[in-house]
C-alpha cells in the first residue's frame, strides 16, 4: 500500500455500523421506555394525594374559616393551586399513558 492509500484511509470517514447503530437505537428506545415509567409512576402518586384537596374542602367548611376572610382566602388559594396542580398530572398522565 503506497502512502497517499494510507493517508486516504486515514482520512476516509468511518462507515457507519448497521449492527451498532441498531443496538445504540434500540438502547435509547429502552432509556426513554424507563423515563416515561418512572414519570408515570410519579404522576400516579401525585394524583393519588387527591385527598388532600377533599381536607382542604372540609377545612373551608368549617364555620371558623368561614369567618376567618383571611384564612379563608389562604385556604381557597391553596385549593385552586391544588386542583389546577392535578388537572396538569391527569393531563400529563394521559399523555404518557396513551403513548404505549
């Protein structure tokens, strides 16, 4: 092999594994399979604290709170924030789950 063979050897970019990029795909694929489980599984928990919400509504019944204009106004923030937090996992949820 003469010089300037070597040289263009050298320079000639690698060809690209079919077998390799196939397994770094498939790699990846399986990465993102255990992203979008682990982001469900935490959906899952987040909306299963739903009582939450239902504690804060028996709190803004009682006749104290009622009374109370800002413990009151605290409160109902609290419980929009809340439910406006679990309309978003649902949502997310839904997605994520529709994806299989």
């Amino acid at each position: 092999m003469t010089s300037t063979e070597e040289d263009r050897e050298k320079k000639a970019p690698l060809k690209p594994q079919p077998g390799k990029q196939h397994y770094l795909a498939s790699k990846e694929q399986q990465r993102q399979e255990r992203k979008r489980q682990k982001r469900i599984e935490e959906l899952e928990s987040l909306i299963s604290r739903e009582e939450d919400i239902l504690s804060i509504e028996g709190e803004l019944a009682k006749p104290e709170i009622s009374r109370d204009y800002t413990a009151y106004l605290k409160l109902s923030e609290e419980l929009n924030q809340r439910k406006a937090d679990l309309d978003h996992y649902l949502e997310e949820w839904v997605h994520l789950t529709e994806e299989a």
